[in-house]
C-alpha cells in the first residue's frame, strides 16, 4: 500500500479572517459584479490567448520571497506582508485588480545574502506601526508611516524561534509566541513596547513543548497557546511579569499548530496536522474548557482567520470555509486550490474578498463571495475521513462510484447533480485499501483494484444497496512476471467483457479472464525486460478489441499485440515528448487511429499505421484524463480542469480552465459535455458544470 500512495502522490505533484476598518469599496464592487458575469457568481473571464478562465482568483502578485504572514490597513488598501527572508513586503491593493509592490525592507542578517525569516507580522491601528517576528533574531519594530520607505525602529533578541506576535490593545505590549527545537526556551514571551526603540522583556511562561499558535483576548488577561503535542493551554497573562497556567486540555493525539478565537470570546478553533484538523473548544469557562467536535479538514492549517458566521482556514493546498454560525454544528462549506501554499488569510469587511499570504506566490486576491469553487453544482465536501483515488460512472449517468482507499467503495446516486445522495459503502474485503475501479457496460460488475492485499475484485453491483463479492485474484504472484508484482497502477477492460488487463508498477501488465466472475483467471502477461528493465508502468489501456495494449510508461508508450496471450508480442514504441518525462496516462481515440499522451502535457500520435506511429501535435495539460465522444475536446482535471480543443490533432490547444475544490484523481464526463463529475483526493465527489465551456 505504500508504494501505492507513492505513485499516487508523484502523479498529484505532476499537476501542480478579520478584517477591520473601513469597506473596501474596491473589493466590494468587485465582488458584486463578479456575481453577475456566470451562473454560480463565480468570475468568468476569456484572456488574450482565448482561453476560457472560469477562477475566484482576481490577481495574484509575486514580489519576491516567502510570504508567510499578511495584515491589511485599516482602509484595505495596503497589505503588508511577512516576507521570509526578504522581510516586510509593502502592496498597494487599492486596485484589487492590479496589486503593486510598494517597498521592502530586510531584517536582520542570518547570511551575508538574507536576512531573518520573518514569519508573521501585525500593524498599529494608525496604519504608521508594523510588528513582526523572525525565526532566527526575534522581534522588530518597523516604522511604515512612510510606507516608500520603511524603517527599523527597534529589535528584541527573543531566547528561541520566535513563530507568532500578537498586539495589546492599547499597542504597549507585544506578545511572542516561541516554539524551539529545544523545549526549555519554547513558550510565551511578554515585551514593554511602549518605547519602540527600546523594547523590554517584562514576562515569560515556559511550555513545555513547542508554541506555534496563539491567541489573546481583548482583555488581554488570558493568553490561548497551541503547543505542539503538548495540549491547548489557557494561560492567566493578568500580570504580565507572571504569567500562570489555567488550564491544559489534550484536544488531540496529533501536534497543535494553530488556534483562533470567536468573536465573542466564548469559543477556540484549533489546527492540528491530521485530516480531521479542526477542534471546537467551549472557553467559556476557562477553567473547564470542552471540545465540541472536531471538523474533517483536508489538510492541516497554518493559520485561522474567524469572522462571526465563518471561519477561513489557510492550509497547504488553498482556503478553506467553514460555516460556524452555530459552533456546536460547525461544518465545512467548500474549499478553493490557489496557487501555491497558503500560509495566512485576511478577508474584507463584507467577506467577499480574500488576500491570501500564498507562500512562494506570493499575494493572491480571490473572490469569496460564494464559498465554493465556482461552477460547482453539488460535492466538493467529503464527508469522511478518508482519500479517494479513483471513480467511476454508471453508462446512464445514474450512480458514481469512487474508490475511497481504507473506506472501501462508496456508491452515490448522482441522477440529480445537484443533490446527490448517499447509498452505501462497500467493503468487501478485510483491510482493503480501494484504489481503483472500472465498471462492465452493462453496469451489473465492479472490478475494484485492492492494493492493501493486492487483488482485484469483482462485485456484483445489480443490487446497489447490497453489492456482493463474488470472486478475487491475487496478482502478486503472477506466473507472467518473474518476481512478486507489489503496485498495480491500472485497470482496463475489453469491449466484450471477457478479459481484465492489469498494469504493474515495475514488470509489465496482466491478462485476466474475467467470463466467470466468481473465478477470474490468470491467462497471459508480460514482463519488461532487457532494454526495457527498471522500466516503470503508470497505467494501460486497451483496444475495443482487446488484441492490442498500450502501457504508459517512463520509457514512452509501450504498444502490444495481445491477440494471443500466450506469445504477447511488442509492436511499437512511442518515445515520450521531452527525454526522461514519463508516459503517465494514455487514451485511444474512438476511431482508434489516434493515441492522447499524457507527459508533461499533452502531445497526440498518429497509429493508423500501428507498426510507424507518427508524432501529430502537443500542447499542456495534466492530471485525470477523458477524451470527449466526439473526439473533439480532451479535459484534464488535476489541481484546476482544462479543456483541450484537439479538433485539429496537428494544432491542438488549451481552451477553458476551471479552478476546482481539490485535486482532482479521477474525471468522467457526461455525454452531453455539460456535467464533470470528479473524484478528489481530499475532498470527495465533485459535480462542475461545464456548460460555460460549450
């Protein structure tokens, strides 16, 4: 199963809020008729190359560095960033539309080249005070009155890595979160900053882990640490020179590394590392905090950004929504993939608009006003604490099923796309690990690929609130392959439903017939030797026929006659489209004279001529991939979904993206191209129309 979620994981790497003061106007007028441009008030933009953008995602600005921390001024028209180790970052975003760097300022000095790598950051009510931290020297005080030309006021050398600062509110105390390596300097730090130039340690409590979030109340009487895996604490900071533990609550067996507070104080939102990484504490009495539930999400969190009614989450893949308007019932409303990892978030007043610190990408502005990735018809919000990996659709556009890994396979009426419904789990094996899963076309079998006990399986699925096993074979010990066949990365079947073809990570592929499903038979294969040793294979499709084999593979496109499987034989070789990129997803168009490769991107190949194949055309594209009925589009749906016009194979070209609520592993497309149904890793079944691309 490991080697498994290795290949899966290097296909996925293929692809690849309280705001203050015043309304932007700006942002508001945006948002506003962002709404009226499509369905779903998601913004729908055709850019100079033709491509059709469906995306919430407004601008983006890339300034250079990291940026890890974000606050917005009082009017929200500048944001200030902490910017690793290139400091404080200065953007004019009055012009939401088109952000402009304003100026930097280097802190401290780690290296005759960089400076600290400064992590989080907060302004001064009067927009003239920034207050940020480093993980290296400590505490700064930058002067950004001039904001051309910002300078450093004072510095505090704090005893360890300084993660999180926090503000009085009077602005005279600077709070500091530290989570070391070495756990008798990590804690909180309490500084006078009354004198900018000259702050002052006057306090400090020992943790006994590593503090990586924090938060203060308005009162700033109490002081909420996440530290590490040493609990959620509530500290009394009522005397800032001794500063006393409350109360300590393990809210999780996983590490804390964020925590927020609501508006009215009564309750926390704690990250952690898991999947299912957001507690619910009831604070309102801190001596007796409770956890009310936990909330399934993805990935973890850097940040929590809270509002009344809703909560952002900044993790690694994007933003999260979660509706918190009752805390007991907090759910997750929808998530969105930005660029790179987000790592802090600010919204504006009216929540409409975010500014995301996005890492390596630097400041990205999104459209909010719905909290779902625009198109979405229904989905986009797993509901268990589970990864899907594959997905399959019933020939009437009836029933999905989606291969969900531990959770078996999960059967889903989706006959109304915008309200899908639930049916049942299918488990049918002791410790399956669902990875795969491909349906007969008359929709009476599921050949379901369990890689925890390396099987395929094939289930009666007539019933659909009881599928049945009805028979198993065991491909690790394949008599075609010479050692044990640990990975199986594909599954196809034969027009006539008599045989299964099986891809193997590092050996070749296998043929199964499957006439009786209750015992499925081993008849032929083949083992990548010689020339084509070490040689790995990412996934196999057929012809109609079943006589001919095409195994996508680090070698190019591997072509073979499997018309007797007893003396499989090799045809043909279609070299990938740069050295060394691998063959990773092939399709065979409906004529059968055309081959898709997927690579880097996509390039297409004449085979009409089966033993010459010819190189036609190449455009991008990655991730799970369709070809239409027609011939005419191919659509990839990885972290976004592009549309591909491949009408003219010699000259084929991106036509539309979508941004999508997760990354996607598994694509089908309804006959009529108006409806993707998508089977993301993290986030579950996704339903998008597609109407806009038509």
């Amino acid at each position: 199963m490991k080697n498994s979620l290795k290949i899966i994981f290097s296909m996925l790497i293929v692809i690849i809020f309280t705001g203050c003061g015043e309304v932007d106007n700006n942002a508001n007028d945006y948002a506003n008729n962002a709404g009226n441009n499509s369905q779903n008030n998601s913004g729908t933009t055709t850019n100079s190359s033709q491509i059709k953008e469906i995306t919430p995602i407004i601008s983006q600005l890339d300034f250079g560095g990291n940026s890890y921390g974000i606050e917005l001024s009082s009017d929200k028209k500048t944001a200030y960033f902490a910017n690793g180790v290139d400091g404080l970052a200065i953007v004019d975003i009055s012009n939401i539309k088109k952000p402009k760097l304003i100026s930097t300022l280097q802190l401290g000095k780690i290296s005759y080249r960089s400076g600290d790598n400064i992590v989080d950051i907060r302004v001064s009510k009067d927009n003239k005070t920034a207050y940020l931290v480093g993980s290296h020297d400590g505490f700064y005080i930058v002067n950004i009155s001039n904001k051309q030309n910002p300078t450093l006021v004072g510095k505090f050398k704090t005893d360890g890595r300084a993660r999180r600062v926090r503000i009085s509110q009077n602005e005279d105390i600077a709070y500091i979160a530290i989570g070391d390596r070495d756990e008798s300097k990590s804690g909180l730090t309490i500084l006078n900053i009354s004198n900018h130039a000259n702050p002052t340690r006057i306090g400090k409590y020992h943790a006994e882990d590593s503090v990586k979030g924090l938060a203060i109340s308005k009162d700033d009487k109490r002081a909420f640490l996440a530290d590490n895996y040493d609990g959620f604490k509530i500290v009394d900071i009522s005397n800032k020179s001794n500063p006393v533990l409350i109360r300590k609550i393990k809210v999780t067996e996983h590490n804390i590394i964020a925590v927020a507070l609501s508006i009215d104080e009564k309750t926390a939102y704690i990250s952690d590392s898991s999947d299912d990484g957001l507690t619910v504490v009831d604070i309102s009495n801190v001596n007796n905090p409770k956890v009310l539930k936990r909330i399934l999400t993805p990935t973890d969190a850097n940040n929590i950004t809270v509002t009344k009614n809703s909560l952002y989450l900044a993790p690694s893949v994007g933003i999260q929504f979660i509706n918190i308007s009752n805390p007991k019932n907090a759910f997750r409303e929808g998530s969105y993939v930005t660029p790179f990892y987000t790592q802090d978030i600010r919204v504006s007043d009216n929540e409409k608009v975010a500014y995301l610190a996005n890492g390596l990408a630097g400041l990205v502005i999104m459209d909010i006003s719905t909290h779902h990735s625009p198109a979405l018809l229904s989905g986009g919000v797993r509901e268990k604490d589970v990864l899907g990996f594959g997905l399959a659709l019933s020939s009437d556009e009836k029933i999905s099923y989606q291969a969900e890994g531990a959770g078996g396979v999960r059967v889903v009426d989706v006959s109304d796309v915008n309200a899908p419904k639930f049916l049942t789990l299918f488990n049918p094996q002791e410790d399956i690990y669902a990875e795969r899963i491909v349906l007969s076309s008359d929709n009476k079998y599921a050949y379901i690929i369990d890689s925890s006990n390396h099987k395929l399986l094939i289930a009666d699925i007539t019933y659909l609130a009881n599928p049945i096993l009805l028979g198993s074979y065991n491909y690790k010990r394949s008599q075609f392959l010479n050692s044990y066949s640990n990975s199986c990365t594909g599954i196809t079947l034969s027009k006539d439903k008599k045989r299964a073809y099986l891809s193997i990570w590092e050996h070749g592929f296998i043929v199964v017939d499957i006439q009786d499903p209750m015992n499925p038979i081993e008849i032929g294969g083949f083992e990548l030797i010689g020339q084509y040793a070490n040689t790995l294979v990412e996934g196999i499709t057929t012809s109609k026929d079943g006589k001919k084999v095409f195994l996508s593979t680090s070698s190019g496109v591997l072509i073979f006659d499997t018309s007797n499987t007893n003396k499989i034989s090799l045809i043909s070789k279609v070299e990938s489209s740069n050295y060394g990129n691998d063959a990773v997803a092939t399709i065979l168009s409906h004529d059968e004279k055309k081959l898709y490769v997927q690579d880097t991107g996509l390039y297409i190949v004449d085979i009409s001529d089966i033993k010459n194949p010819k190189r036609l055309g190449k455009t991008g594209g990655s991730g799970a991939m369709v070809l239409s009925k027609d011939n005419q589009r191919v659509y990839f749906a990885g972290a976004s979904l592009l549309v591909v016009d491949v009408s003219n194979a010699n000259k084929p070209k991106v036509t539309g993206k979508m941004v999508l609520p997760g990354k996607s592993v598994g694509l089908v497309i309804s006959d009529n191209q108006d409806v993707a149904y998508m089977e993301t890793f993290q986030n579950g079944l996704a339903i998008m129309s597609l109407k806009d691309f038509k």
